[in-house]
C-alpha cells in the first residue's frame, strides 16, 4: 500500500505515519527529515535547503521531487510505502503521480489529520529535538527521563529553528495557501481519508488504521 499523510505542522502525521509504517512492514518516507539531514551534512543539496528551512518557507519543488524519485525507487519501497509531509503542493502531487507512474504504482490513500492551529501553536512549542541522533520529543506528551535531555546520547536538547513561534505562524500560512488546496484535490479522486489530530496518539493511530483497512477491503 502507497500512503501518503498530509495535515498542518504539528498535527501529529510523522508520529503516525512511523507507527502505520511499522504496522504495515513499509518504509515511511520523511523528506523533512532528509532534508534536515542533508543541511546537516552540508551537502549542495543542504545547502540549497537550509534558508527555505530555517524561515519556514517550503524548499522549491524540483529539489524535492528528486529525493523522493531516488528513494521511492529503493528496494525497500517495491512493497508500498508512507509518505509523510509530501506532497505540500499541487505540483508535488503530480510530480509524484507522475513518478509512481513510470513504474505502474499509484497513490492509494491519503490520510488527512486535521488539527486546529491552537493545538499546533501549543505543540510545537514543547517539542524538542536532539542535535546529534535527531529523536524528537514532546516535554509534555513524551518527554525525555532526565531534564531536556536525550535519552539515547545524553545531551541538550534543542528547539528546532523551524518550531520557533514566528516560524510556526509563517509555516501555517505556507500550509494554508499551498498545501490545503490537496485536500480538495485528493477528496474529488476519492483518495481523501480525514481523521481526528486532536485526540491522544494511541486513538488517532486507531482511527487511521480503520480508515486505511477500508481502503484495503475495495
């Protein structure tokens, strides 16, 4: 099965779209976090990403489409996949329709997780984030053992530069504009499936495991 996950920042779709992976034995395909990877690492393509990143703007489409041509085409996805925070655009949409396409593969479902901005706003004011493995926490929902600190490494945890609440306000409008457009898009092919951000992690995974066992059954 090919998932994709849209819904606003913070809506909880990474945490979900990981556990639908490991549910299903497919890998989830995170381009924010290979992106975030490749700033990392410096490479030309971290490069390019890192001022659209640090201002919350969304990195061009050409740059993206190409890292998620590459890695659809890895073995580990010939089974399906979850796509998680692509596509943001319309052009994204069909650049992978048409990326999918040139190996007789389509989108099977779109799981859209709606969450209101208050919500988001709060969330993503408590998240944190490791500087060294990137594990991500939640102070309030998930935090980690000791205080701010990682669980894994040990060290400082950070506030990710694109959860500042500037940054925050200016990737919601990005969404609104850019991404919400999707969601009618997905809805009038019939590919649409909405679900509940807002309830505890375990009944939101619930909820989108019904919907998706009903995109298998037709």
């Amino acid at each position: 099965m090919r998932l994709v996950f849209l819904g606003p920042p913070g809506s909880g779709k990474g945490t979900q779209a990981t556990m639908v992976g490991e549910k299903l034995g497919v890998p989830q395909i995170s381009t924010g976090d290979i992106l975030r990877e490749a700033v990392a690492l410096k490479t030309d393509l971290g490069e390019k990403a890192k001022s659209y990143l640090d201002s919350g703007r969304l990195v061009p489409d050409d740059v993206v489409l190409s890292l998620v041509d590459k890695r659809v085409g890895e073995a580990d996805c010939a089974g399906g996949f979850v796509l998680d925070g692509f596509p943001r655009t319309l052009a994204q949409a069909l650049g992978i329709e048409e990326i999918l396409a040139k190996r007789d593969q389509v989108i099977d479902a779109v799981v859209f997780i709606e969450v209101d901005d208050e919500v988001v706003l709060g969330r993503l004011s408590r998240r944190r984030v490791c500087p060294q493995c990137k594990a991500l926490y939640n102070l309030e929902a998930d935090p980690p053992r000791e205080n701010e600190k990682c669980d894994r490494c040990g060290v400082d945890l950070v506030l990710r530069s694109d959860d500042r609440d500037d940054t925050i306000r200016t990737r919601l409008g990005v969404y609104r504009k850019d991404t919400l457009p999707l969601v009618e898009y997905y809805e009038s092919r019939g590919l649409l499936r909405k679900v509940n951000g807002g309830a505890e992690i375990q009944d939101v995974f619930s909820a989108v495991m019904q919907e998706i066992t009903k995109v298998g059954k037709n």
